[in-house]
C-alpha cells in the first residue's frame, strides 16, 4: 500500500503540462496523433454527413477543437489523452437543428449553446446535471440515436454507382457486387476489431479504408464526394422570423449543451480509468475547452465538440502519454480540411460500415444499464424507443417527466409525507450532499 501511494505521490508531484515532460513522449504522442487522426477522419465525415453539415465544416470543427484543447491543457488541463471531436450522438440532434432553423442559422444555435456551456462551467453545475438526468437516461437517449445512425447508413452498402440508372429489380448484377463487396469489408472489418481492439484499434480502419479504395481500381462503387467550400468568418447573427423560433431556438440550445456536459463528464469518469499514468480528470476544465471550442466555431459555421470515448481510446490504445498527440491529430486534419480531393477515394459502403458500427456500439450501450436495475434498463429503453420514433428532444423530456413522477411517487410512497415536507427534505439533502462534494 505504501509503494502506491509513493507513486501517486510522484505521479502528481509531475508538471504534466510542462515542455520537459512533453518532449519526453513526443515520439509515442506523434505515433498515436497520428492513428488516432486516421480513425477519426472517416468517422467525422459520417458524423457530419449524419448531421447535414458539409463535410469540410465537420473536418474543421475537429482540428479547432484539437488546437484548443492542446493550448488549454497546458495551463487548465481537463484530461491528459482525451481527443476531441465531433460526437455521433449530437449528430441528429444537430440534423433536426438543421432542419429547424436552417442551415444558415445554425452557427447561432452553436453559439447559444457554447454560451449557456460557459454559464455551466463558470459555476461549476455540471455535478448537478448527473443528478436531473441520470446517465443510465443519457445511455437511452443514445441508444435511440444510434439506432438512427445505423438505419441512415446502412442503405450505403447496397448503393449503386454514380449515373446509374435505378431499375425496377432490385437485385442486378451491379446491386449484387456492391452488398458482395459489403459484406466482404464488413466480415474484415469486425474480424480485425474484434482481434485488434484492445492492442491497434485503428487497424481495423485502415485495413477497411484499403480494401474500399483497391476496391474501387477494379469495381464500379458509389464513391465520396466533397464538395471545396470557402470558409467565410463572420459574427453568428440569427434570422427567425417568429417569436416561436426564438423560443424554441433557446430551448433547443440548451438541450444540446446538456447532453454534450453530459457526454464529456462521462467520457472524463472512462478516459481517467484508461490514462497510462492513472491521472485525475477535471471536468469542469473539460468543460472550459469545450465551450471555448465551441464559440469558436460558431464563427466559421462549425458544429459542437467533446472528446469522445472511442476516439480518446484510440488515442490511449496507441500511446498517447500527453495532448501533443491532439495537436498531431489537428494538424493532419488540417490538411484534408483544404485538401478535400484526396477524401473523394473512400467508398460509401465503407463509410457505412464504419457509422453502422458506430450506431450499433450506442445502442449495445444499453447494456451498461444492467448494473443500476430493472427500472433502470425499463427506463433507458423507453427513452431510446421514444427518442427513436417521435423526435429526440420529445423522447428525452417525456423520459425525464416519467422518471421524475414516478420518483416522487416512490418517495412519497415511502415518507407518506405531505408534498411540501417532501420537497424540502429533498432539496435539503441535496444541499447536503453538495456541501459534501465541495
């Protein structure tokens, strides 16, 4: 017992910010950057597809992020191998943002929202967010938008060619090469995740992104086309035409920055228990990053960030020691951000195995909600059924009405307490276990 504490005793004794302690892993945080920037590249471009966002924003989103977050770990770090990005689960929520108020209205709605962030940090609220909205709910809520994602991809793996004239049978020949040549990259890709994920988990991408380009030389595949855009810098000013939008447009923005707190304080508990040097995480600092990232890009039309789990894994699988791997990452984004022709070489029936993937490990999250109970997984379910068939700010509000009426129900059940002598021993407890956490 006395050797661990010893260690933790050195290991924060350590300036892990400092340039000395940078230098010393340079080379392992370039080799991850860099793997790491190969697996999030494809699954950015499915995240912005997915979420009605041009292609190069989605890109450029990535790399401010990833320079932001490098600058500020060097003075409030947050974590230490977190990679930021844009999250699969904030995907169709922007979608509907898109459809809702435009696409041109959009960099306001990320500032509204990177704004009521930076209220959330100042006060450090987030630790209240985990108490009104369970994460087994945020579990729910993202297992009914994977469920979304893998739905909006799969018809990718049997897509016929640019220029094709679609018949009236479905199974031609050109149909049946392409779900071959699907269910050949799918097969391979599963097969070297399910062998290499907890050793080189970007070897699945790579191998996936080869075999789709070699594909492409001898078969006729729809393939990837983005379209060069010029990036204009200007101030996020709405346009609504109406009071309603307005309204809706505040409300909206402040469901997207809880559940991306939520997301990043969840993220921070699984990256903390995979740092190589088993350093404490600070969400609230996350928190600073991430709002600064994303008022940031609300001047150039990006969208909303985190350091998402499978991209911080990756980084970690591949030896990132410090957020010098971030920069490397940023930096390599960066270059296809204005060098979209090279990305124009990724088929979609490999995209769509990447995002299907990624749909169906949200929804496999659903089994994470085993370990807080029956009513916990009945709950999550609903939320995702909901969140899935009428609307993903309509099912998580419903969930979260239900969940709150049938926990006052309980509670009273219990005390057999007049209502207001219930909440104020409630709000009293809830004071006193704040008091303990400061």
């Amino acid at each position: 017992m006395a050797k661990k504490n010893i260690n933790i005793e050195q290991i924060q004794s350590v300036d892990h910010g400092s340039a000395a302690f940078v230098a010393k892993y340079a080379i392992r945080d370039i080799q991850a950057g860099t793997i790491t920037a190969t697996m999030a590249i494809p699954l950015s471009i499915g995240i912005a597809m997915m979420s009605d966002y041009p292609i190069q924003v989605g890109l450029a989103t990535v790399a401010f992020a990833s320079f932001i977050g490098f600058i500020f770990a060097w003075f409030r770090p947050g974590n230490y191998i977190g990679a930021p990005g844009i999250a699969a689960g904030l995907a169709p929520i922007l979608a509907m943002g898109v459809a809702s108020f435009g696409i041109e209205n959009m960099a306001f709605i990320i500032f509204l929202t990177s704004s009521f962030q930076a209220i959330i940090w100042k006060y450090d609220w987030q630790r209240h967010l985990l108490k009104a909205v369970p994460s087994y709910l945020v579990e729910g809520l993202l297992a009914g938008i994977g469920l979304k994602i893998a739905l909006k991809f799969l018809p990718f793996m049997w897509m016929l060619p640019a220029g094709m004239t679609v018949s009236e049978e479905f199974w031609t020949d050109a149909r049946i090469q392409v779900v071959a040549l699907s269910a050949i990259a799918a097969v391979l890709f599963l097969g070297l995740f399910k062998k290499f994920k907890s050793t080189k988990p970007a070897l699945p991408y790579f191998a996936l992104i080869a075999f789709g380009i070699a594909a492409s030389l001898f078969f006729d595949v729809r393939m990837l086309k983005v379209e060069d855009m010029d990036f204009n810098i200007g101030l996020p000013i709405p346009d609504f035409d109406s009071v309603y939008l307005w309204v809706y447009a505040i409300f909206f923005a402040l469901m997207l920055a809880v559940v991306d707190v939520i997301e990043q304080v969840m993220s921070n508990a699984a990256i903390e228990k995979i740092d190589p040097l088993k350093r404490p995480c600070h969400s609230n600092n996350s928190l600073l990053s991430i709002w600064v990232s994303n008022m940031g890009a609300s001047f150039f039309g990006g969208m909303t960030n985190l350091d998402g789990l499978a991209k911080s894994s990756t980084n970690h699988l591949a030896g990132a020691y410090t957020k010098f791997s971030v920069l490397i990452i940023g930096l390599l984004i960066t270059f296809f951000v204005f060098n979209v022709q090279y990305l124009d070489h990724l088929p979609y029936f490999a995209l769509a195995i990447i995002m299907a993937f990624v749909g169906s490990k949200m929804i496999l999250g659903l089994l994470h909600v085993a370990t807080f109970g029956p009513y916990a997984v009945l709950l999550a379910t609903v939320c995702a059924l909901l969140v899935f068939k009428v609307g993903i700010f309509e099912g998580l509000i419903i969930t979260l009405i239900a969940h709150a009426v049938i926990s006052y129900l309980i509670f009273s059940k219990i005390d057999s307490m007049p209502a207001g002598t219930i909440m104020r021993k409630y709000f009293k407890k809830f004071k006193e276990e704040d008091e303990k956490i400061n």
